[in-house]
C-alpha cells in the first residue's frame, strides 16, 4: 500500500548501493514493461561504463591502432544500455527479460574485449582494471535485476516458462598473467 506520495513505504527507507539498490525498484505498476529506463540503476551504471570505455580507448583510436577492435569495444558497450532502455518498453516482463538476457551477452562480449585490449596494450593497466571492474560489476547487476524481472514474469503469468540465469555471478575466470 502506498503513502500520501503514491509510494510504498520500501520505497521511502533509505536506498542501499551497488548490486542491492536495484531489489528496490518498484514498478508503478503491475508489470516492469514501460518502466522508465533512466530510473533503474543498473541502466545509470551501463550508460557510465559506456562512457568509461569511450574515453579509455580514445588515445588508442586517435593513434588509429586496433580501430575494429575499439568500434567493437564501443558498440557492445552501447549495446548494454541500449539493450535496457528498449527493453524497458516491450509490453510484457518477459519481453523485457529477453532483452535484459541480450544486454548481459553484450557486458560478457565487451569483457573479452577489455582483455584483448589489455593483451594488445591497446588500454593502460590501470584502465583496464577499471574497466573489468565495472563490466563485472554491470553484469552481476543485471544478472539479478533480470532474475527479478523474470520473477515477475512468472507470477503474471505462470504457463509461460522464463529462465533464470543460474551458475557463477563472476563474469569470467581469473586472467592468465600476460607475457
């Protein structure tokens, strides 16, 4: 039941960070299609790495080196948090699902690019530990952000089966040390 305000009583208590604060977010309504995008934090934390990857690679990209492989570094990492903006206006928690599943191949793609730009000397040390950070950190927020979505789609409709994204939350296992 909601307040004066129109919001739950969760929703007025003081929001934790990180992988948690994502368990927060109510829907308005029943269902999480058409949910404001640029509400959910793992979207805020996508669209951030985005721009994290962009600078990181600039230097390389105005060198000219490895330029497919900065697009590509690029383009997965928009995809992430394009994948989420359009999944948040699919009509049903299913759909929006499907797309959160798409978004977390992309975070999964853009991370072995981070460690192939890593190996070709294409991102600094530093940058690269700051981006496998953040990849990490994006893909186990949408690994339970999509979970609960997919929750939700169960319990509107119970027939229609929803995988859960079960097994490791690491996103890879730990780097073999470079030459």
């Amino acid at each position: 039941m909601g307040g004066p305000d129109g919001r739950s009583e969760r929703m007025r208590e003081k929001k934790p960070s990180g992988v948690m604060r994502i368990m927060h977010l109510v829907a308005p309504c029943a269902d999480w299609s058409m949910y404001p995008f640029r509400k959910l934090s793992v979207w805020r934390r996508s669209h951030a790495l985005a721009l994290q990857v962009h600078e990181a690679t600039e230097p390389a990209f105005q060198r000219r080196r490895y330029w497919s492989l900065i697009d590509q570094m690029r383009r997965a990492a928009m995809s992430v948090a394009s994948n989420i903006a359009e999944g948040s206006g699919q009509a049903t928690s299913a759909q929006f699902a499907r797309y959160l599943t798409i978004a977390l191949g992309s975070a999964r793609e853009l991370d072995y690019h981070v460690l192939l730009a890593r190996d070709l000397a294409v991102l600094t040390s530093s940058d690269y530990a700051r981006l496998d950070a953040r990849v990490d950190q994006v893909s186990r927020m949408l690994i339970v952000f999509r979970n609960r979505v997919a929750e939700r789609a169960m319990q509107s409709n119970p027939r229609r089966r929803v995988n859960q994204i079960r097994g490791p939350l690491t996103s890879h296992l730990p780097h073999p040390p470079s030459d």
